[in-house]
C-alpha cells in the first residue's frame, strides 16, 4: 500500500498554552467572531471551526494556514501589531485555511509579498471593507 504524505509548511513551533498565549489566541479569535457577524450581516454562511495556533517569535512571516485544513498560526511578535493590518492577516489566512485559496501578488489582501505599499493599504482599510474583498474571493473560488 502506497501513502501520501503531506509536508506541512511551519515557520515556528507552538507556544504551549499559558495565561499569555490564551490571551494572544483571544485577540485573534475575536477578530474570528468580527469576520463572523459581518458575513452573516451581508447573508453569508458563518466559518466553520477554526484551530488557532500561537507560534514561537519569527520574523519571516505575519501567519501562515495550512491549505484547506481549518488551522491558522500566528507569531507571537506579530499579534499585539497595528490592528487593522492583523484583521488583514487574519481573513488572508482564514481564505487558505478554510477556502485554499492561494496568494494572488495582484491583490492587496491575498498577496503573500510584504511591501510598504500593501501594508499602507492594509492599514487605512476598514473591516467592512476587508470582509468585501473576502467575500469576493469566496464568490469567486
């Protein structure tokens, strides 16, 4: 018998569960409960359950999802950042997880480039606006 395995892309192991890396999930899956209400106010399906994971510190990335699996991971160094920009973060990475959708460099949301520009852009969106575009990608996978 034949088997697949599937390399899993991780940059960071996970922080064991304490009072400070409850409390870094908590930001995150608030931002899960926020994405929630506004597609459910604009008639869409809620998420489905998502795993949400604490990394070590890394500097390479601000989150990473493993494609189609429901399991998201954040850096500690990167959740207590700007909040709009991890809002961004935290939709981009539920559109792998739940969706698969793959990074589109054409997109300020979805590319998997870290510029000024897309982070400008990132900064001065609103969570309304963000949901839009996420609800695009939905729409269109």
């Amino acid at each position: 018998m034949v088997t697949k395995t599937k390399m899993i892309m991780t940059y960071g192991k996970n922080k064991r569960m304490n009072n400070e890396v409850y409390k870094m999930r908590r930001v995150i899956i608030e931002m899960i409960y926020t994405i929630n209400n506004l597609l459910k106010s604009k008639g869409m399906d809620r998420m489905p359950h998502l795993k949400v994971r604490i990394a070590e510190h890394t500097e390479c990335v601000n989150g990473w999802a493993i494609l189609g699996r429901n399991e998201i991971y954040f850096p500690e160094n990167r959740v207590y950042r700007n909040n709009n920009e991890l809002f961004c973060t935290v939709v981009h990475e539920c559109l792998h997880a739940i969706w698969g959708i793959e990074h589109n460099d054409g997109c300020w949301l979805m590319t998997g480039k870290a510029t000024t520009e897309r982070d400008d852009i990132r900064r001065n969106k609103s969570n309304v606006e963000v949901v839009d575009k996420m609800i695009e990608y939905i729409k269109g996978n």
